[in-house]
C-alpha cells in the first residue's frame, strides 16, 4: 500500500503516519503503547494509545499479549505497510 494511501486510511493522522513509518523501518518492533510514546515517537501515551488502537481497527497494526498480559503493538505479516 502507498504510503498516502495508509495516511488517508489513518485519518491524516501525522503520529499515525510517525508509528507506521517506524514499524516500517523496524518490521519486528514491538512494544506497548507506553512504550511507542516514550521510545518511537515521544508523544503523549494516551494520544499514542488511541492512535494505535484507530491503527489496530483498521488492520494496519496488529495487537498481541505476552505471557503477562502486557500489550504489544506490531505490524501484521501481510505487507500492509510495503510500497507494493
């Protein structure tokens, strides 16, 4: 998908876009929503959180757990963030 493209899916959302071009350079990060707003992007964890939960409904982050119930945010396998 074009990179305008996943920003018109998220809303024009320019911390959207931030975390999505992050997980693009990184395809194997993963972390939880506190952890994306202090480390990725330094925005504010609540934002990050609805943003990356906006993210996840579109089917452009996929969310999953650890053994400790922990949230985790990574982008899905099937090439939702490629130039292709």
């Amino acid at each position: 998908m074009r990179a305008s493209t996943v920003l018109e899916r998220a809303e024009n959302s320019p911390l959207a876009f931030e975390i999505l071009a992050y997980f693009r350079r990184n395809p194997k990060a993963k972390d939880s929503a506190e952890g994306v707003a202090r480390w990725w992007v330094g925005g504010n964890p609540v934002e990050v959180r609805r943003v990356l939960e906006r993210l996840v409904e579109l089917n452009l982050v996929g969310k999953r757990s650890n053994a400790c119930c922990d949230l985790y945010f990574a982008t899905n396998n099937d090439g939702m963030i490629s130039d292709n």
